[in-house]
C-alpha cells in the first residue's frame, strides 16, 4: 500500500493524473536493456521495442534470468531502467564529445557505461562512489564494457572542486533520493519512504551539489537527475542550483509522443505515461564569470615500476592500435590507459583513490608476463593474439562459476574463451583439464 502523504502529495502535485500514476505503481516493471558495440544482436528469444530516446536501448516483452547468459557477464548490453536513459539526450545537446565528465553517484554503472559510450574514444569518463561497497561493483561493470576511456574514483564530492576546480565539461549527480520512482520495483522503497526521508534527502542533495559545484567550469553543464517524483526532490532543488549556485536552466528537444512532462524546471518520466519508471532530469549550465582555467601544476609523478623493452613490446602485441595507450606498472600489475588523457589520468593517480583506470592489461607471473582478465573485455583487446576456445552454453556457464573445463586436444598454455565469438576470459590448458582464470569475485555463485 502506498503511503498516505506520498498520496497526498502527488494528488496536489499532478491533480487529475494522480489515480493514473497509482495505477500504474501497482503494474509490473518494464525491463529493458541497452546494447553494447560488442554485439549486433541478442542472444536470447524476446518481443522487442525500441526506447525511441536511446538509440542503442531495447523494451523486453518478458523478463529472461539474465544470469544464465554469458554475454550478460561479457558486457554485451547493460540491464538499465528505460527512464534513465533519457540522460542521451542531454548529453547529445549539450556535452562535447572530446568532454571530461564526472558521474559523481554512479553506482553500479548503467548512466557511467552510457557516458562512457557516449564519450568513445576521445573524451573521459571520471565514474565516482563514495559508498564503498557499491564502488567494486561499479568498477566491475566499467571493466566490463570495455571501452578504456573511465576512471573509476572512490572519493568524497568536496575533493573534487578543491583538486580539480574548473576542470569538469559535464558533472551528472544522479543524487540518493527517497526513491518514489522505484516503487513498483522494490518494496522496501515504500517501506522505508517518509516525508522525513524526503527532507534528509533534500538536505543531502543540496550538500552533494554544493561540495561538487567548483569542479564544474564556467559555461560546463550539470545533469541533476533523481529516481523520483516530488518537487522538494526534484524542481525545488533544480531552482536552489540555479539560484543559489548560479545556473541557467535549459531546454531539451524531445518528441510529444515520448510521453515525457516538462515541469517548471526539468522533465519527469511518470509510469502511466512512459514505458519506465519513475525519473526526474534537470539540465543546466553553469554561468560564465572571470575564471582560471584547470592546470596540472607541480604534480607528484605517479607511482610505477619500470617496464622493459621487451616486456612492453609483449604486451602491446596484445592491442590494436597500442600507440593509443599509455601504460604503466605498478608492483605486478601492468595498466593501460588513454594516452591522449595522460596527464590528467596521472594527476588524479596521485590525489583520488583511484579503483581502476583504463583497464588492466597485463600481470607479472615468476618470469612472464600474462593477460589480465580485464583485457578479455576490453574492446581494445587483439583477440587474435591468443588461441581461442568457442564453448557452448553449458560450458560457458561452468566458466563462469570458475569451473575447471575438461576439454581435451587443445594447445596447451594460455587460451581465450568465447562465446558467440565474444571473449568471456582466459583458461590455461594444462594437459588434462583447463584452469579457469575468470576472476573469483566475479563468478556466478546462484544457479
């Protein structure tokens, strides 16, 4: 049962519509996903429809157990609520593609994988958590796209704006909140919904936002985005940041027949009018003023361990276009990132809790040098630098539980799996059976 000042609240706020809204709270979720470049197609027998914002995001008819599909676990496409998809939008309108961008909440990663999808090869992606057991889990789903152009941060909103003032194009605070829009989806967000709660969210969005605010460079653009319905949450906080911070509230082009409401500052995706859930976006631009801009300034140089020529050569064989990537090693651990981003992927390595960075390439084993497993996902990956092993599904799956794979007459050594042709990771043959090198942490536990 919904709350009753919940109730109330939205009857005064949407008048006439409100019955449709409770209507449709009591409907089931709509599941949709957004592809990845990996794959042209879906493994897996659904009605689909498109999410006519997102070129790349699909409405599922029905519900599959995604955990039983391996190109699930290999990144191919990303479980993600229809609504907050709308942030393509913004981004295609406002934010250049070349940009730095902060997703300062982004955990587990549906809005940072669509950014960094976005940004492609030559802007960055800075993907922050400041909870730390949600953090991992980002970094997980980075790794998984595997596009190489994140850092994955760990930090408090405030170090931001004090080591990195001005710096940012586009800072998104997709802020906690009480939770409205996720209703229908999870009911212990009615459980624990209050007007109490809602005030302590306004309280800690407007925080968030003040703590973030010097990041943004004049003329940059804030995405300030909720999963809920109230204006305290919502427009009252978007008219705070323009007011109080000094914003200008823009405008987005958007089809009428999305379904998508213009509010007095921003846009709400309600259920009984999209096929979503609950979400609100308002997107405003940070007023010009006399500013100094970002500058790199007597950094500390970045911890590492020299790589021998040899050993780079090695493993640069492993990537396409390897120029594009500047590497570094750290005790075992080689890394590779963005060499057009360099010096300020380095910068942040000396003053944020970095969790990863482009993504991990290579690690140092007695006197050789092995893949990561994180190479398997990356896009950048020479897949045709190892020998392959194609499983079937059963076998896919028994990987991904880090099942040791007895599958004879193979080459012995290191092997890449895939499934459907797409890497899911590396074995190493050993004669009588294939060690599973799927990462432990990773594996499926529930099947």
């Amino acid at each position: 049962m919904l709350p009753v000042e919940f109730v109330d609240t939205m009857q005064q706020q949407l008048g006439a519509q409100a019955p449709l809204l409770f209507r449709a709270l009591e409907e089931q979720p709509v599941t949709s996903i957004r592809l990845n470049d990996k794959i042209d197609e879906l493994s897996f027998n659904a009605d689909i429809d498109e999410v006519p914002w997102h070129y790349e995001g699909y409405y599922l008819s029905e519900r599959p157990q995604f955990t039983l599909d391996p190109l699930l676990h290999a990144g191919c496409y990303y479980v993600q609520e229809a609504s907050s998809m709308l942030i393509q939008c913004a981004l295609e309108q406002y934010v250049p593609e070349d940009g730095l961008v902060l997703d300062l909440c982004a955990a587990p990663g549906g809005k940072a994988t669509l950014i960094s999808q976005y940004l492609g090869n030559q802007g960055l992606l800075v993907a922050n958590e400041v909870v730390r057991q949600r953090v991992f889990i980002l970094s997980e789903n980075i790794q998984k796209w595997g596009n190489g152009n994140t850092v994955v941060t760990h930090n408090a909103p405030s170090l931001f704006s004090e080591a990195m003032p001005n710096a940012f194009d586009c800072i998104l605070v997709d802020a906690p909140c009480s939770g409205e829009g996720m209703f229908r989806k999870d009911e212990q967000a009615i459980a624990d919904w209050s007007m109490r709660t809602v005030r302590t969210c306004v309280e800690r969005q407007r925080s968030i936002l003040d703590d973030v605010w010097d990041a943004l460079k004049p003329g940059g653009i804030m995405i300030y985005s909720t999963c809920t319905f109230n204006r305290h949450e919502c427009e009252e906080n978007a008219m705070w940041i323009a007011e109080e911070l000094g914003a200008d509230i823009l405008p987005l082009n958007m089809d009428e027949s999305w379904g998508v409401v213009e509010s007095i500052a921003g846009y709400h995706c309600y259920p009984h009018l999209v096929r979503g859930e609950g979400f609100y976006m308002c997107v405003l631009r940070k007023r010009r003023r006399e500013f100094a801009p970002f500058r790199i300034r007597h950094a500390k140089k970045p911890n590492s361990t020299p790589i021998t020529a040899e050993n780079e050569q090695l493993v640069r064989s492993w990537l396409y276009q390897p120029d594009n990537w500047a590497l570094r090693q750290l005790d075992r651990f080689i890394t590779a990132y963005p060499i057009r981003h360099k010096e300020i992927i380095d910068y942040m390595s000396t003053r944020f809790l970095c969790i990863s960075l482009g993504f991990g390439l290579a690690e140092e084993r007695g006197k050789h040098f092995a893949p990561q497993h994180s190479l398997a996902m990356s896009k950048a990956a020479r897949v045709d630098a190892f020998p392959q092993l194609e499983l079937d599904l059963e076998n896919a799956l028994a990987y991904l539980r880090t099942e040791a794979l007895p599958i004879p007459n193979l080459p012995l050594g290191l092997l890449l799996v895939t499934y459907h042709g797409v890497p899911l990771g590396f074995v190493k043959n050993v004669g009588a059976r294939c060690n599973n090198l799927y990462p432990n942490e990773w594996r499926i536990r529930n099947l």
